[in-house]
C-alpha cells in the first residue's frame, strides 16, 4: 500500500518518527515535508505548499499519515476532491491546549482551534501515551466552553473515540555495538541529554546539582542535548561553578559520539515539567544510565511498576526535589546500587523500530480498508 507523511515541522522528535517510518515500514511511504521554522507560520501558512506538493505525486494513496502540526482542514479543502475518502491517521506528536508558554506570552486560541479542527477532520489519532490523551482531553472542555458551537455535538466522545495509544519507534539496535566505558569513570557520571528549554525544569536539576556539590558529592557532568532554543541562564552559571567537572557540554550531532557519551553514564535525570514522550530518556536508560524520573506525566506508564522503588536498587522515580536530591545523593555515594543494564534493557527494547514496525504497518493495513466518513456521519 501507499502511504503520503505530511509533516510541516521536520525537526526533532517530529523528523525522528517519520524518518523510522520510511526506513522501516514495509509499505511504500512517499513524504511531503518542511523545515522551516516558526510555530504560528508552520499551522496556519503551509498549507498551500503542502498539497501543492501532495498534488503533484501521481502515485495512487491508500492512507493519509498527518502530523498534528498540519491544518488538516485546509490541507483538505485544497486538494480537494482527492483525498476527500482517504482514511486519515494523524500522529498526536504535542497539543497546543497545554502546551507550556515562555513567560510573558499569551496562548494562541487560534492554533488550538486549528489543532481541534484538525482532530476532528482525521480518522484516527494517535497518541505517544495515555497521559497525553488525558491531558488532551481535560484541557478540552474549558476550551469549548468558549465556543459558540452546537450543543448537541459530544467533541469529548467523538475524539476518545478516534483516538488510540501508540509509542513511537525507537533507534536502539545501533547502540548495541558501542561498548560501556562507565566502569573506567572516576567519580559517578549524571546525564542531562534532553532540551535546555524551561519545559524540561533544568532550574529543578541544577538545584538539585549544587545542593549536592554543597556537601561535597563526587560525580561528572554531561550536559548534551537540544541546544537550539534559547539556553537558559543556569547552563552558563553550570560553566562557572563545575568547570573541570563537566565532561561533555553541547548538541551532539554525532550518533556515534552520542552513543559512546550515553554509555558512560551512570544517571540520567528527568525534571521535566511537560512531556508526554521522551525519547532521549529512553535512549540513556537503554544504554545502560540508571534514570532517575518524576512519578508523573508518562513516566508511570512506560516504566513497569516493579521497577518504580526496587527493593535491592536505587529507586527510579521520585515525587519531589527533596526526593530526587536524597536518591542522587545515595546513587552518587554508593549507598544504593543502580540497576544493571538488562534491567535496564528490558524497559524499553520492545520500541525499537525493529519490533514497532511492524504494529504500525498492521495497523496502517487496517485503517486502509476503511474508508473515511464525515466526523457527522455522511460519506
């Protein structure tokens, strides 16, 4: 079968999912994708470039594949009457109801209503884990209460009812050859691999870091990461105060570099506020770093209950800043042993790509033969 990826924002996590879906799927994937940059611009002005560039394709389509980036309305309209019955999948990557906002600026309702709108033009839709759709769906109600739209439409039911749980992919197999050095670390190594954004709290982490540095706790930094955005202030201020204790600082473009700086760390810490899926996460605790994460957001889910406060290990996940600090401080110490690698493994092997594939590709055969109908019911 054929597949069209409509994918305005091809960058992070977003370029990431749709380069394992072509690489790995079975069927045949053909992608209509830009790169530029601009939030507002990317929702609301693409969509003319997008369809002039999915109407160019002449191969026939069997399935819809949408980011949640896309005006899927005015995708639509403007390729209209071609895809009018193709089944549409849109891929739930964030949600502009709640997604967190720089301080100083005011939440666009436009871009939400565009999301809505969008939710309710695709078939199916697809969310990373249950509490993204849970945090979808409660901000939802405030939202509509704003709007002078039919009461007797149930947005609620028909959108839960469209909408499915799906992990996205990972790239893991490529770290199998890269070998753990974190035996030869002379003091205890804590991996920051995520973005320097506020939404990933590095305030809370470098708290906890100084409060550790305070009592005269051994341990290394790596400060990799998404460096793109604007670099918080605690960043530099890290620069000054640790110095020689800071082994790596800076995007790594490199997968290998990457893969040899995840494999000697001992820690990797989550303080994120917002996130609904992790994938740097994931890829540290898979190489071997003991992860150290909040009892919250998606973290419940993707990590099995056993494992939360293991009984002859460190503990995994933590409720407050206080928590976290004592946890570190018994890891960095040796009072707590962290979890060996195939503890570790075992957590996240089954989303390697290799395996996740192949539910994408029998659920995309799925959808395919059911051809798509109005959210009111007509054809």
């Amino acid at each position: 079968m054929n597949i069209l990826a409509v994918e305005p924002f091809y960058f992070g996590s977003h370029k990431a999912f749709l380069r394992g879906i072509e690489e790995h799927s079975s069927h045949s994937v053909y992608t209509v994708k830009l790169d530029e940059k601009g939030l507002k611009w990317r929702m609301q002005g693409k969509s003319v470039r997008l369809a002039h560039a999915a109407q160019d394709l002449n191969a026939e389509i069997d399935l819809l594949l949408i980011s949640s980036m896309t005006n899927l309305p005015a995708f639509l309209a403007l390729t209209s009457p071609r895809f009018a019955h193709t089944p549409k999948v849109m891929v739930m990557h964030e949600n502009q109801l709640t997604q967190p906002l720089p301080e100083g600026e005011e939440r666009d309702t436009t871009l939400c209503y565009t999301n809505y709108l969008s939710m309710l033009a695709a078939d199916v839709l697809l969310f990373t884990s249950q509490f993204h759709l849970e945090d979808m769906l409660d901000a939802l109600p405030g939202f509509l209460a704003n709007l002078q739209d039919d009461p007797t439409f149930d947005a609620m039911e028909t959108i839960r009812a469209k909408s499915r749980i799906m992990t996205p992919g990972l790239e893991l197999k490529h770290f199998d050859a890269i070998a753990d050095t974190r035996g030869q670390n002379k003091h205890p190594v804590v991996v920051w691999n995520q973005r320097w954004q506020f939404d990933r709290n590095p305030a809370m982490f470098f708290r906890v870091m100084n409060r550790l540095f305070d009592i005269d706790c051994p341990f290394e930094l790596i400060l990799a990461g998404d460096t793109e955005h604007d670099k918080p202030a605690e960043f530099d201020q890290a620069v000054d105060r640790y110095g020689g204790m800071i082994s790596h600082m800076g995007f790594v473009d490199d997968p290998q570099r990457y893969g040899e700086l995840l494999h000697s760390g001992d820690v990797v810490v989550s303080t994120a506020t917002y996130e609904f899926f992790c994938v740097s996460i994931m890829e540290a605790i898979y190489c071997g770093c003991h992860p150290m994460v909040p009892n919250r957001l998606h973290y419940p889910e993707l990590i099995p209950k056993t494992l939360h406060k293991p009984l002859l290990h460190a503990p995994v996940m933590y409720e407050t800043e206080d928590d976290l600090f004592r946890n570190l401080r018994d890891l960095l110490t040796g009072k707590t042993r962290p979890l060996p690698k195939n503890s570790l493994q075992s957590i996240n092997q089954h989303l390697d790509w290799s395996s996740m594939s192949k539910r994408y590709d029998e659920m995309f055969a799925e959808l395919a033969q059911t051809p798509s109908k109005s959210v009111f019911g007509g054809g």
